[in-house]
C-alpha cells in the first residue's frame, strides 16, 4: 500500500515538473570588465563579475541592466530576448562608437547546454516581484475533538511531499493508517481540524475555492493578438496580412534591378506594419548585403514584434553589418 502511494506521489511531482518550462540567459563582457546584472529590476548576482549564468528565466523578454564594477563605465539599459526550452548567450561589448552594446551570441536547447565552467557563476533566477494586484489570502480553521474508546495498537505511516517549480507551488499531503487489534483497552483522541482558504484580489476577482471565479462587472476588453505568444514591445499598430506580404514580395521579386527593388521596397514599408519574419523574408530578395543592411535599418520602426528584430541578424553575412544594425536600432531607443 505505501509503495503505491510513494509511486504516485513520484508520478505527480513529475507530471509538475513537466509542466514548466524554463531558460537560461549568459552574460559576459567582450573584454573581462566585471559586472553585476539587474532583470526586471531584481539583482542577479552577488557581487561583480565577468560571466553570469541565469537560470530559471520563465519569460521571454526581460529588461536588464548591467552596472559595471568600474564607475567610470557607468551602467547601461538593454532589452533581452529569450526562447522558452533554450540557453541563451549574450556578449556585452564596444560597438564601433565606443558604446556599449549587448551581441546576441547562439541558442542552444537545453538539454544540450553544456555545463557550466568553474570560472562562470550561476545564479537561479527570483523575480519576487511587489505586485500591485497581489492576492490577500484568508484562513479559517475549525477544530472539532472527538474521544472514543477502542481497542487497538495503530501502525501510522505519514508521507508529506512538497513541491516548488519556477515560483508554482503544490503539496501532496497522505496519510495511511494500519491497525493491529489487541486485547488491551486504549483510550483514543482524535482532532479533525477543517480549513477554509478565501482569497481576494486587489483586481476586483473574488476566487472561493469552489471552482467559481466571480470577475469584476465590467472587465476590461481583451486586445486583439495579432501575433500569438507575443508579449514584447511593440513598433507599429496593425501588421500586414501574410496575403499582402506575399503579393508585396512578389513585386519586389519581378524586378531585375536592386536599385528598383530598393524604391519599390520602401516606398511600401513607409506605409504599412510587418512582422520580424516578414523582414527576413523581404530581405531575402537582395543580393547585395548593403542593400539588405539599408532595408533592415529601414523596416525597424515599421515592424510590429520590435522584441524579435535580432533574427533579422541571421541574414548578414559580415559582423559588421550586425554591428551597423545594433548600433542604429539602439540610437532609435
């Protein structure tokens, strides 16, 4: 009987544990200057360094602020991208200006992640974020005592399994109980304690634990999602229909020269919304990587996903042209 409860409870934790998914994020300066990295506002690591390794990141987009050891490097603002399942690597380094500037390096998934050398710190990623709609929980116990006369000899057994993934907490609370009978008269007390658990939120939602969630009377209607998954910022209103894009691409593709193509191309984007992808594919019908560079500087305030635009990298074939990208996206901030 116990062994098919503990089997259970391993069934159970593990079912939870699939359910998360997570990313880690490493950070590391170009040139060895030591740092302390700050996401969302919460610090990382304890004390400066020049390798971080984040784990347990469960967003795709965080703000980080890195705070050089070294005052007279000051600290620097940047946006951070990540794939959900992935570790991803970002070097901190001078761009061609002198200014800093963060490299997206590689992803790789994480059951492929290499482990982590000596000299890089690991840090697991605590968000405790002080939310504005915070639950308030309320518990009310009753205690009822019983007292009842019998004759036995129990063989109590009490397994208790806690469980925390990624902030998600849950409990798996057993108890078994065997009994040998004797002929020996005991006295047995028993106390059953009954808890209630009301919870409010400061968003108007009352939750009763009765599986009904009474919402405010007049919720807030839910924005159109025009790119599902997608919670990054945002660059322009209403993106184009992959119809549109397909006939807008082929346009560009009928013409023989680039320098038309080049016209063609931004006299439609002055005017309209992509997607990321869509950039990528648009860049695909050039041939020269200054035309493509010229494009993609072009197309950054006319894209939707703004949060995704470091895949329009793929594309180059020159860390120059990546670097010449990154410097002018960052000086559109």
């Amino acid at each position: 009987m116990i062994k098919r409860i503990l089997a259970f409870a391993i069934i159970v934790s593990f079912g939870l544990i699939a359910k998360a998914q997570t990313a880690n994020l490493i950070l590391f300066t170009e040139n060895g200057e030591q740092f302390t990295a700050i996401l969302n506002g919460i610090r990382q690591n304890a004390k400066p360094e020049t390798n971080v390794k984040i784990t347990g990141l469960n967003a795709e987009y965080y703000k980080l602020k890195v705070i050089f050891d070294n005052q007279v490097l000051g600290e620097k603002n940047f946006n951070i991208n990540l794939a959900l399942g992935e570790e991803t690597t970002y070097c901190i380094k001078h761009n061609n200006k002198g200014e800093y500037v963060t490299r997206f390096m590689s992803n790789v998934p994480l059951e492929q992640a290499p482990s982590a050398p000596a000299s890089q710190t690991v840090v697991v990623y605590n968000a405790n974020p002080a939310a504005s709609n915070a639950n308030t929980t309320v518990t009310h116990q009753q205690t009822t005592k019983t007292t009842t006369t019998g004759t036995s000899n129990p063989d109590n057994v009490n397994i208790s399994l806690g469980i925390n993934v990624d902030g998600m907490g849950s409990g798996i609370n057993m108890n078994v109980s065997e009994s040998d009978l004797d002929n020996s008269s005991t006295v047995h007390s028993t106390t059953t304690t009954t808890t209630t658990t009301t919870t409010h939120s400061s968003t108007g939602n009352f939750d009763d634990h009765s599986g009904h969630n009474h919402p405010n009377q007049n919720p807030a209607p839910s924005p159109i999602v025009y790119l599902p998954g997608y919670n990054g910022p945002i660059g322009c209103s209403v993106p184009m229909s992959q119809n549109d894009f397909s006939d807008f691409k082929r346009t560009v593709n009928s013409k023989t020269f680039e320098d038309t193509k080049l016209i063609i191309t931004k006299q439609v984007v002055s005017s309209q919304c992509l997607l990321t992808n869509q950039v990528k594919d648009l860049l695909g019908c050039f041939t020269f990587e200054a035309n493509k560079l010229e494009i993609a500087k072009n197309c950054y305030s006319h894209t939707y996903d703004i949060g995704n635009y470091f895949k329009v990298n793929d594309v180059f074939t020159f860390e120059s042209s990546i670097d010449e990208l990154n410097e002018y996206i960052e000086s559109r901030k």
